[in-house]
C-alpha cells in the first residue's frame, strides 16, 4: 500500500486541475455547436427551466475526465508504480463511457424508455461477464458476529444489475433543476475518495480527481441560472460511474473461513453515501404506481418539486439537497471509520 506523501498530493493536484481546465473550457464551445445544431432542451409544464437549454455539457466532463485521464496513464504507470491497465479500471472506463453514448443517442433521437432501460440492461450484462463481480454483502454493521450473505452467481448478476442500473436512472431523475444532478455527485465523489483514501485504492483516488475537475469545470456553467445543462449523457455518465467504480472500490477482500477470500460490498456505506437520490427514485416510483401511472410517467413528484411547491427558490431548493447529501456522505465515511 502507497502511503500519502507529497507526490501523490501534487500529482492528484494535477490530475484534477487538468480535468477542470479542460472541461471549463470546452464547454462554451460545445454550447456554441449545440445551439448551432438545435440539440436543446425545450421547456413544457413538467421542467422547471424557462428558456431553450443546450443539453449537451456531459460532453463537457467527458472531454475533461479523458484529460486527466491521460495524465494518470501517464504519471500512474511511470512515476507512481500503479498498474492502470488493470480489468477494473478497464470495466470502469467502458461501462461509464458507453452509457454516457447512449445518454448522447437519446439525446440526439429521444429514445424510448423501454430501449434506454433494456440497453442498460445489456450494457450492464457485458460488464457483469467480463468481471465486474462482488461475492458477498456485509451484514456486520448489524451486528459484528452475523457473517456476510454469500451471493451465487445468478444473485449477483441480478444485484449488480440492479445496482448499476438503479443508480445510474436515480442520478438522471435527480438532474431537475440547475447545479443539483452534478453538485450532488460532487459531493458524493468527496466521500468515496475519503474512503478510497483511507483503503489505499491509489488508482481509484487519481481516477476520482479527474471524474471531480470535469464534474467542477461543468458546474461552473451549469450554476442558476444555468448556460448549459448535462443532458442524459452527462447523468448516464455520473450515474454509471459512481455505480461501477462503488462496487469496485467500496468492496473489500476478506477472508472468511473456509471460503478464503472474497470480495465483500458494504452496502450500507453505499447507501448512505447514495440515499438522496435511491430514496427520491424510489418515492416517485411507488407514488407514480399508487396513482396508477407508469413509472415512466413524467411529473413533479421528486424531493426538488416538492420543496418548489412549498415556497423555496431553486437556489435554496439545491442548497437543502445539498446539505442531505453532505449529511449523509458524513455518516458514511463516520461509519466507515469506525468499523474498520
């Protein structure tokens, strides 16, 4: 395990700064083309924007993650030692990349709900059968003598699926109003890189501070009142890649007996880190079932309307949801420390 010194610190510095200049500035350019092109968000009675939007500024933190993506190539393998060609990362960088193309198709053609979540599915299938695994989930914070719940395959397959899938349709309906979708995911990256940190997962850290400075160089534009919103690239992006990289990163290998060693997810600290938008997804899917619509309906019933509708302004509106997510990730990391 790489102890914290001060290259890490500066390398780290580095990544993130490059990611955050080069989102920051490719965004008014992608602004210019998408405005050129006509690719914008129409306003109707569901969205809370008034003006036609430009949806395309998850392009934005793409191009700004692949920046500092390719200085950690770069630094990782010739000065930190790291193995950055490793079948995580790789699982990583193609899962979050080809549901940010299909948040971009729908983007461009509205696609139909049913063949967005189908493809995730499938996306999902590709990553499971290349090797994105977990063993078994931790039951310890329950009580430290309860052993895991070993997962067989076919368990697995459905929780990782379900897992991917969930979050990354939860980050999407959570972008409703200006800065929230991407201010919120910034939050969440903090924390797991806390834990990232505390874990030693190096790889993961130096990943982080580039997914953070594209997430950072977007919300510069994306602030009320917004120039550019992510569109579902974007949340397709944030989503998928919290999802991947929390089963990757968050899982631990332990040895259990006569089972040796397994990777195990503690999937409270997941949730906690995660509850704003899996709780907000959840209400509006029972609520829109309750009244007899489809989960798919649109309406105004997600956590952000409902405080619209109570009298807060939408600065105030993310500024409370803000506060939640940081509560939260506190107590996941607080909790995390003391059952280490």
């Amino acid at each position: 395990m790489l102890k914290i010194n001060e290259q890490i610190v500066f390398i780290t510095s580095i990544i993130f700064a490059a990611s955050f200049f080069a989102s920051n500035t490719i965004i008014p350019i992608i602004n210019k083309v998408g405005l050129r092109f006509n690719i914008v968000d129409i306003p109707n009675l569901r969205k809370v924007h008034k003006g036609e939007i430009v949806r395309l500024g998850g392009l934005g933190i793409l191009i700004g993650f692949i920046f500092g993506l390719i200085i950690f190539l770069s630094i990782g393998k010739n000065y930190l030692d790291i193995n950055s060609a490793n079948s995580e990362i790789t699982i990583l960088i193609f899962g979050s990349f080809t549901f940010l193309l299909l948040g971009l198709l729908d983007d461009l053609f509205a696609l139909s709900p049913f063949i967005r979540l189908g493809t995730q599915f499938f996306i999902t299938s590709l990553l499971f059968a290349f090797g994105l695994n977990i063993d078994a989930i931790d039951l310890s914070w329950i009580n430290k003598d309860i052993d895991p719940i070993i997962l067989n395959s076919t368990f697995r397959y459905f929780f990782i699926s379900f897992w991917v899938v969930g979050l990354t349709n939860a980050i999407n309906w959570l972008d409703g109003l200006d800065e929230l979708a991407s201010g919120v995911v910034f939050i969440q990256a903090i924390g797991i890189s806390i834990i990232f940190i505390a874990l030693g997962k190096w790889e993961l850290v130096l990943i982080y501070a580039s997914f953070c400075g594209g997430i950072l160089g977007f919300l510069k534009h994306n602030r009320y009142p917004a120039k550019i919103m992510m569109g579902d690239c974007g949340s397709y992006f944030l989503g998928s890649f919290l999802s991947i990289s929390s089963l990757i990163g968050l899982s631990q290998n332990i040895n259990i007996q006569s089972l040796k060693f397994i990777d195990i997810f503690p999937l409270h600290l997941a949730f906690l880190i995660f509850i704003l938008p899996l709780v907000d997804m959840s209400y509006v899917i029972f609520s829109r079932i309750i009244k007899g619509y489809s989960p798919f309906y649109p309406d105004k019933s997600h956590f952000h309307h409902k405080l619209l509708n109570n009298g807060f302004s939408q600065r105030k509106t993310v500024k409370v949801l803000y506060i939640i997510s940081i509560i939260s990730v506190f107590f996941s990391v607080f909790t995390f420390c003391i059952t280490r």
